[in-house]
C-alpha cells in the first residue's frame, strides 16, 4: 500500500466572526497560502476535497460556491457532509488509491451567520419523528450523557470542570485559538447554565474559520517538504442514528474506531506509545469518556489521569495542547482542525504549545449526538 504524507498546513484565526471577510475570499486566502507554503502551483493539485455543510451554509449543493476558491477548478473535487476528519480520510483514500498524488482537503464553518452563541441548528440532525420536535440537539444530548456519566461514576461537575481548566489555559499559548482564558474551577462553575448540568465554559463556542491540509504521495511528499507527517493509521465507525437505540456511555464506536487505527499503526500501549494527542471534546465531560474509548484508561477513571497531570501540557501524554474544540469550534471543520495541529506537532512547528520531541501524534474527529460517529487518525514523522 502506497504511503501518505501530510505536507502542509494552513488555517484561519478562529474568532468569533470573520465579517469582514466572506467566505469566498476566506477559502481564496488560506488556499493560496498553503499552496505558496508547499511551494506548489495550483496545476500540481490532482483533487480537491470539501468538507462542509449545506445547513450551516443555508446554500444547498454548498460546495459549488467555494470550488474555484479552493483550486478546485476543472479538477476532480468532491463533498463530504460531514465532520473535517472523514474529509481528511476521503483525500486519503484517493491517494491511495493510485489515482492522484496530491490531494488538498479543506472544512469550514462561519458559525457568525447562524445563531449564536449556542445554535440550534443541530437539533436538524435529530430523528424527524420522535426527536426533533422536542427539540433535542447537540447540546441536550451531551446533557443527558454528562448526566449519566456522574451518577454512574460518582464524578462531580467540580472535577469535570478541570477539562475546561486545562484546555482553556492550554490555548492561551495558541495564538489560533477563538477561546484563551485562565479560568479556575469556580468560574467554571459561576459560568451560565446552557443545558443542565453543563454550563457555558463546559461547552465549546462557535467559531468561524477555515483549515486546509496537503497530503501527498510518497514520491510527491518528499519532493515537496524535508519533514512529511506520515498517516500511519486510520479508524473510523458509526453507532445507530436513533439516541434511543443507543448507550450513550459505552464507547465501543471509538474503540473500534482506535483499534483499527492502533493496528494499522502498529501502536499497542496508547499511553506508552504517543506523545500528544490532539481530541475533539465538545464538551468537557466527553474527553473524560473518549480517553476510555482510545484505551487510556477504564471506565470511569478518566477523571484520574487528568487529576494525576497525565494530560496536562507537560504531562506524560499532553491532550489537546491547542486548547481543543473547547477553545476554538468552526463546527464542520473542527476534526480536520485537531489533525492540522497534530501535524504541527510532529513538524515542530506548533509554536508556543510546541510538545517538546512530539513524533507520535494520535488525532480524533467527532460527529452526531453524543459521540456517534469517530474517526482517528495516527501520525508519525
């Protein structure tokens, strides 16, 4: 099997709105300072692959407004509606495929032009008959998950809030980042009530921006950078659309998801074997329960390694060193977004939340209510 690289990264500042820019010239700016960055012209793209959303854009066929933008002229492109990770396991795919040897996948999201602070536009993607009108959404369904998770485990919302804690401070070193505060676990807790039991700095905010990545072949990645990311492994799996249908602390999807990945990568002790991690957590609660999932810890005990320091940015295996989702959330882009940092880290280019030796690096992207879809990906230099 061919071997990919990731060769170059760009992104936006996510902030709370880019108003002064739309979107078209947004993807233009960050597409042209990639290619300028891998020291590529546009012709030396094969294809192009966008991962958007028609209801975050209000546009259907969304894709078609930003094509030329992002190099995608007269080129093979196409759209995945869906989190910026499967965008990312798409363009992957069609390396692999032998078809193409560069491949330039892009997500955004301006959640400015929806509502804010905290949409309800996720509640789209509830089931049409038995959810959607109760008005159960992203938010709601985390809620209910945090909810289950401290009665089941004995975890209070003090220790929760940790999370926030660290990933908040964490970003105060990512100039990047939409969210960088120092925060205690009292103002965490004095913060406004969104969902019981979560308050607002146990959720993520809503951003606008955009990332793109450039992966490659091995012949092209090594014509183009001194220092390829290499994919070493890949995962991805998805529980059953209805929330009822579902145990909304059992992990087994990202277990799955990691297992695949771990194989492919030859990883057998997570902990051991990574030096960062970069995790999409929503919410604060749930990289509680993804360390489960990656195989961290067991059920219940994520509250220790964070208690512990493991995951603390100079901790034995520092999580979310960017400050996370919790920090900065350009919704759709938000996966492919913990994947350009994690590739940072190995190129030792993260700047002030730099890693220090970073050459393993595991990234996750998350879609659907509660964690019902996973994807990750294992870098290596």
């Amino acid at each position: 099997m061919r071997r990919v690289a990731i060769v170059a990264v760009e992104q936006t500042p996510y902030t709370e709105t880019h108003a002064d820019e739309s979107l078209y010239e947004m993807y233009f700016r960050v597409t042209k300072a990639l290619l300028d960055k891998a020291g590529i012209s546009r012709d030396e793209v094969d294809t192009v692959i966008e991962a958007s959303c028609d209801y975050w854009r209000g546009i259907a066929c969304s894709n078609v407004h930003t094509v030329e933008a992002s190099g995608g002229y007269l080129k093979e492109v196409s759209k995945v509606e869906q989190d910026g990770a499967f965008g990312f396991m798409y363009a992957y795919m069609r390396i692999l495929s032998g078809h193409f040897d560069t491949a330039l996948v892009v997500s955004d999201t301006k959640c400015s032009e929806n509502m804010m602070p905290y949409s309800n536009l996720p509640n789209a993607s509830a089931d049409p008959f038995h959810l959607r009108w109760i008005g159960v959404d992203e938010i709601s369904s985390a809620a209910m998950q945090a909810t289950l998770y401290m009665s089941k485990y004995g975890v209070s919302m003090e220790q929760i809030s940790e999370v926030s804690v660290k990933n908040l401070g964490n970003a105060l070193r990512n100039p990047f980042a939409h969210r960088r505060m120092r925060v205690s676990v009292e103002d965490v807790m004095k913060s406004p009530v969104i969902s019981y039991p979560l308050r607002q700095l146990h959720c993520c905010p809503y951003s606008d921006g955009i990332c793109t990545i450039l992966l490659a072949s091995e012949e092209k990645a090594r014509e183009i950078t001194d220092t390829p990311v290499w994919v070493a492994g890949v995962g991805w799996c998805t529980d059953t659309y209805f929330l009822g249908d579902r145990d909304l602390l059992d992990t087994w999807v990202l277990k799955e998801a990691a297992s695949r990945a771990y194989k492919m990568a030859g990883i057998e002790n997570p902990t051991r074997d990574l030096d960062v991690i970069e995790l999409s957590e929503p919410f604060a609660h749930q990289e509680l329960l993804w360390y489960e999932g990656l195989g961290l810890c067991g059920k219940g005990e994520g509250v220790k390694l964070l208690e512990e320091g493991v995951t603390s940015f100079d901790g034995q295996l520092p999580v979310n060193p960017s400050g996370g989702v919790l920090a900065s959330n350009p919704y759709i882009a938000r996966g492919l977004v913990r994947i350009a940092e994690a590739a940072l880290q190995i190129m030792g280019k993260a700047g002030e939340h730099q890693v220090p030796g970073a050459e393993k690096a595991l990234a996750h992207g998350v879609g659907g209510f509660a964690g019902q879809a996973h994807a990750v990906i294992c870098l290596s230099e």
